[in-house]
C-alpha cells in the first residue's frame, strides 16, 4: 500500500498567491455590495460590440475624419482635400463609419455630404480629445 507524503511547504510565495491570501471570505455586506454589481456589468454581447466600436476608432485617417465632422458637415471631396488623401480612401473609410453608425449623410444634387451621427459620437470625440489635452 503507498504511503502519502505530507506537502512540502515552499518558502517562496507568488504575488498571485499573497493576494490570494488576502482575500479572506467576504462579509455579508461586502457579498451584498458584490452582488449589486452583477446586474451592472454590460454582457458579453455588448462589450464585444463595444470593442469594435473602439477598435474601428483605432484608425488615424478615421479619426482624423471624424475630427473634421465634429466641425462641420462636408462632402467627399472637401473631406479629402482637407486631410490629403483620395476620394476614394475617403470613401472606404465613410462606409466603415457608416457601417458602425458613427456619421451619417445626406444628398444634395449630385454631392454627398457626411456629418456626425449624433451628439453621442460628438461628445466621445471630444471627451477624449479633451483627456488627451489634459494628460499632456
């Protein structure tokens, strides 16, 4: 019949392992606070479609475009005349915004003209163009 050794205690501790140890059973009010936060963390789902959202504004000549249209409306051509690209790179990039309900436009005659979609996009532009200013 084998014998069973005791464990051998090791004498080094992971930083994993010391907050480990920290994290002793939690009081009932802390399991009440815990639990409260369950019903406010965003759901898989959502935060994969956040992600892209994020990820799509992770472009420079996209965000560049939407610097534009926080200023003003502005066709293909004056977009593209303002950042030095073709229309056509304009145009790839205002279909990938517009797939992402970023901006949205409008025809007059035989120009198309993009703006932002609303005051949401607004607003996170310049919320963090305006972190970024403060961090500097």
């Amino acid at each position: 019949m084998p014998v069973e050794l005791p464990a051998q205690k090791t004498t080094t501790t992971s930083i994993q392992d010391s907050e480990t140890l920290n994290c002793h059973p939690p009081h009932p009010v802390e399991i009440e606070r815990i639990g409260s936060f369950q019903s406010q963390i965003i759901s898989t789902e959502k935060a994969q479609r956040m992600a892209e959202f994020f990820s799509l504004l992770g472009d420079t000549n996209r965000l560049r475009i939407v610097s534009l249209l926080a200023i003003a409306e502005l066709c293909v051509c004056d977009i593209a005349a303002s950042l030095d690209m073709s229309e056509s790179a304009v145009s790839h990039q205002l279909r990938t915004l517009k797939a992402m309900r970023l901006v949205r436009y409008h025809k007059q005659g035989r120009k198309v003209y993009y703006r932002l979609q609303d005051h949401h996009v607004l607003d996170l532009y310049r919320s963090v163009a305006e972190h970024l200013d403060e961090t500097e």
